[in-house]
C-alpha cells in the first residue's frame, strides 16, 4: 500500500523560504513520477513540480520556475520541494503525490496523495 506524509509547511513572511518534505512508503518508488501540487481557497488544485525517481528530470510550472527546487533521497524515499523568495500568492496546501506513468502535469494522471501540508506567506 502507498502512503505519503508531507511535512514542513508553515508561515513565513514574503521573500522567505521553506522546504517541504514528502516521506513516501513504496516499495518500487524506482518506477515512479512524483508529483507536487498545490490548491488555494476557492481555486482549483494545480500543478507545481515533478521529478522522475529513476532519471532525476524535473518539471516546473511556470509560476514556480527559478523560485522552487524538486529533488529526492533515494536512501530516505523521500522527495523535498525547497522554495525560496515565496510570495503571497504561494499561499495553499501543498500536495505531494505518486504517479505510475503518464503526464505529470494532470491531478488525474496521480493514484496516490498525501494528506497536504499548508504553506502561508503574508505581505
């Protein structure tokens, strides 16, 4: 059975930092995309960034580019999302989530999700 349990969210001022952390119980993990998405009051969960476990690639929404990082710990099986000069409009829970094959940018493409951490920037 897969799990994920993100941590490290939080509130921090504008121009700050966090990392967050996804702890990711699969036996397989090798074989897998994993996801970070994001969704704010009253919108729509969107796409953050990825990294294929196997090769290392990432993608990045454009909103995120330069300002967030994705990586993993093979040892730990565990993915991070550092991000750096956070802005108010940063503001959401955070989702990490694990995905067998397919696009990555799609909520509908991931089978499984962690219960999301809140991250909160004020100005």
């Amino acid at each position: 059975q897969v799990q994920l349990v993100e941590s490290g969210g939080g509130l921090v001022q504008s121009g700050g930092s966090l990392r967050l952390s996804c702890a990711a119980s699969i036996r397989t993990i090798s074989n897998y995309n994993m996801g970070w998405f994001r969704q704010a009051p009253g919108k729509e969960r969107e796409f953050v960034a990825a990294i294929n476990w196997s090769t290392g690639s990432t993608n990045y929404a454009d909103s995120v580019k330069g300002r967030f990082t994705i990586s993993r710990a093979n040892a730990k099986n565990t993915v991070y999302l550092q991000m750096n000069s956070l802005k108010p409009e940063d503001t959401a829970v955070y989702y990490c989530a694990a995905q067998f094959g397919g696009s990555v940018y799609f909520t509908g493409g991931y089978a499984h999700w962690g219960q999301g951490t809140q991250v909160t920037v004020s100005s």
